[in-house]
C-alpha cells in the first residue's frame, strides 16, 4: 500500500508541476480538460485560492524543486489583497496554506504578517450575541447575511487559533472556541450528521432554523460539509484541550464510516435519494477531506484500537481515491475526478482543486509526517 500512496504522490507532483507551467489564474474545477478559474470580481470565489498556493508549498516540501518554491511565493503575494477583505468568511483557508504553511516549509515568517492580518479581518465577522462567525454577505448586510453560518467555517478556525498563539492577544482563539462550540450545538445533529447552515437573529443571537445551500435540504448531511465538520472539531480539540470536541470529532467519523458506501467516497449528499444509482454524483473532494481528518483524529486519540481503526478508514479511502478516481490515463490537470461543487447550484461531476489539495494533504500525512506537521 505505501509503494501505491508513493505513486499517487509522485503522480499528483507531476500535475502540480504541469500546472505551475501553464496557469495564469487561481483554478477552482475542471470543465472536461480545461481549468475554470476564479474571477477577480467573485470575492467569495476566492476561498479556492489557497488550496493551489498550498499544493506548490506540499510539492516544494517533498522535491526542493525551487520552482515549487518561486512559484508559490509568486502565487501568494496575488492574494495579499485580500486581508483586508470582510466580503469572505473563507480568510482561513486563503491565508492557513498560502501564508502560514509557507512559512513553516521555508522558514521565511515574512509570509507571516499578511495572515495575521487575514486573521484580525476574520473576527470582524464574529457575532457576539449568537457567538458564531459570519458566513456569506456583507457584514453590515441583510439580517439574513448578518444571521448566517455554516459548518464549513469549522475549517477556518486554525487561522484565529494560530494567530492567538502568536501573538499572545488571546482574542482570536476565543473567538474561534467560541463558535465552535455554538457549532456543535447547532450544526450536529444528535444522529451525528451534520446540518450546513445556521440561522440566527442577529440582534439577539437566538437559534432560528436549520437550513442549507449545497446539500440536499436542510435535513440532509452534506458529505462535504461532515468532512470540513470532522477536520475543523479534530483540530479544535488539538489546539484547545477540550474534550467535548474531540468527542464529538469521534461521532462525525464513526457517522461517515457507517454510511460510506462499498468504495468509502461518500455521494455527495449521504441522504441523496439517488446512492442506488450507478449515475449519482460522488464526491471525492468530501472524501479526500474526510482522509485527512481521519488520520488528525488518530493521532489525538488515547485509545490504541480506536486510533488505528481510524488511520485504516483514512488509508482505505486514500487507496480509492487513487485506484478509482484518479486522472491517471487522462488528459485531464487535475489529480482527483468526480468531485462534486454543489449539485443544487448544477455543478458536479468535475475536478475540484481543493480536492486536489487534501488529497496530497493525506498522503503527505502518510508518507513525511515531517512534512505533515507543517499542515496543522
């Protein structure tokens, strides 16, 4: 099995390498051979960019390559723009891997400044009232704006949790502690699934409904989003001590193992009406998240047998990812297929670069753990 995550590895450098070669803009899927790239103008469309950043610095780590390394510092400073933008709640993703991640592969904390910035523009979305993050809109927006999140910001926390930790001004974690816990009070169900988004009042922070935007509805559990919700608990534990989210990080895993299907890339929502169909929608992106944080969530187990069973659902899910939904043999730039964006939204079936980016993430964690400590 390592001879075949090292060629999975070996495979998704080459891609990386071919796409430094050719991209001129931040790729977000494919559209059969060809990458869709973010419009400047689509602020929230942004949250994408730093899954490429992230892919040149894991490449950079694993070859010395310095064109990995030219490449990714060229890529991040076109996204210094945005620590200062509070039209995405998506700063996390953006700055954890174009800035932070960069600064630990090379050392250079010059990289460093612009996401703590990224990080004190994050906060301004926090409503103290319902003790959430924003999620879409603008900040002084509608009440539905203002009242809105969803269980992705879960992986958007590590950015706060990390700058506290730099800077010593314990805010930023506390806001990130914060809603998390109000995530898991409102975004997990007592079944372990997860709901997608969160309505709130946002003028007295009382819990209005449950609702959704990529999911099925807002009784469903988006694959997806189960896999952001099993990373960001995982690390939230890690970085706060607090049992409660390691817990509950262990019921989002045991969830998805019961209800993966025969080859463990979830459909993309699990309550899709359509998983006996041989033409549903997979997604591989919400697998390769899941891989990733199943192996976060071995790692801070106390329980020896629970620990390994959790690394061999991630491996498992790691070999299928690469056995069966891989580019291998097509002429397609990308390292995972059949990734699905949003099937209400009519996008599905397609390569997704932060599928691409998790993917390598899990098999960075099962190969260099060295490298791999950089990541969290």
């Amino acid at each position: 099995m390592k001879q075949e995550f090292q060629d999975a590895l070996d495979h998704s450098i080459e891609i990386t390498l071919r796409n430094l070669e050719t991209l001129t803009d931040f790729p977000e899927r494919c559209e059969g051979e060809t990458w869709t790239t973010i419009d400047r103008n689509r602020i929230p469309a942004h949250w994408n960019d730093g899954f490429w950043v992230g892919l040149l610095w894991l490449a950079f780590a694993h070859t010395g390559d310095p064109k990995f390394e030219r490449g990714a510092r060229e890529w991040a400073k076109q996204l210094a723009w945005l620590k200062d933008e509070t039209r995405t709640h998506d700063l996390g993703f953006i700055f954890w891997l174009a800035n932070v991640l960069g600064a630990r592969v090379t050392g250079d904390e010059s990289l460093l400044p612009d996401a703590l910035q990224a990080a004190r523009t994050l906060t301004r979305r926090y409503n103290a009232r319902g003790e959430y993050l924003q999620a879409w809109g603008l900040i002084d927006g509608t009440r539905e704006e203002r009242g809105r999140t969803n269980i992705d910001l879960m992986m958007n926390l590590s950015l706060l949790f990390w700058a506290s930790e730099r800077t010593g001004d314990p805010y930023c974690a506390r806001v990130a502690a914060r809603h998390a816990r109000t995530s898991r009070l409102v975004l997990v169900r007592p079944d372990d699934s997860t709901v997608h988004v969160g309505d709130f009042d946002p003028e007295t922070g009382a819990f209005l409904r449950h609702a959704t935007h990529q999911g099925l509805s807002a009784d469903s559990c988006w694959s997806r989003g189960q896999g952001w919700a099993l990373y960001g608990f995982a690390d939230t534990y890690r970085r706060t001590g607090d049992e409660v989210f390691r817990a509950v990080a262990q019921r989002l895993a045991e969830y998805a193992l019961i209800h993966a299907p025969e080859d463990l890339v979830p459909f993309w929502d699990y309550d899709s009406p359509d998983t006996q169909s041989a033409n549903t929608y997979r997604d591989s992106s919400a697998a390769a998240v899941m891989a990733s944080g199943l192996l976060d969530l071995a790692e801070i187990e106390t329980d020896a047998a629970r620990a390994a069973r959790w690394r061999a659902f991630a491996e498992k899910i790691a070999l299928s990812l690469w056995q069966n939904y891989s580019s291998r043999g097509t002429r397609i730039p990308a390292i995972l297929l059949h990734g699905t964006r949003s099937v209400p939204h009519g996008l599905a079936d397609h390569a997704l670069i932060y599928g691409d980016y998790y993917f390598v993430e899990t098999l960075t964690k099962l190969l260099r753990p060295d490298i791999a400590a950089h990541t969290k």
